[in-house]
C-alpha cells in the first residue's frame, strides 16, 4: 500500500498511457473495419449477415491478434454495427462505392 501511495503520479501516467494506445488502437481497428465489412458485403452479399460477420471477425482476429484477446465479441459487433451504419451512408451517397460493392 505504501508503494502505491508513493508511486500514485506513476501509476497515473501508466494508465493515461494504456488507456491512450487503447483508445488510438480503436480508430486503427475502426478503419479496417470499414473497409473488411464493405469488402464481404463485396463478396458475399446481402442477406449473409451472421456469415459476413463470423468472416470479418476471423480476419480481426488474424490481423489484431493482440487486441482481438481482449475485446469481447460483443463489443466487436457493437462495432460492427456502427461500421455498417457508415458503409450504408457511402454506398447512398458515392455511386463509386455502390458500383464497386454491387459490382457494377
């Protein structure tokens, strides 16, 4: 206890440091996301959600492997979700997007 009295103005910058990689981890993961989601909507379509999802959080796995083992899944699909809501707002809004998803 005495130790953390002592060390209390370290511990704090430790955790502001955790809690920044955390946080800027996100964004990294909230990008690839974008682009992992519009790519098995891509290549799978609508109507294969649970699939399109099973499929993106393998690949999150394979490239976050790190961060993978300490967000939960349902975090991760929360995620996902609002991802989905971003790629819906592209695919109405850039026709580019729209053809490359629906393979105009």
């Amino acid at each position: 206890m005495e130790w953390i009295i002592n060390n209390w103005s370290l511990i704090i910058v430790v955790l502001a440091v955790i809690v920044y990689f955390i946080m800027s981890g996100k964004k990294s993961v909230m990008k690839w996301l974008l682009f992992a989601v519009t790519m098995a909507e891509q290549e799978m379509g609508s109507g294969t959600g649970k699939i399109k999802l099973a499929q993106v959080y393998q690949d999150f796995i394979t490239a976050y492997p790190l961060f993978s083992k300490i967000v939960p899944f349902a975090v991760f699909s929360a995620w996902v979700d609002a991802v989905l809501d971003e790629m819906r707002h592209l695919l109405e809004t850039n026709s580019d997007i729209k053809k490359f998803v629906e393979g105009e």
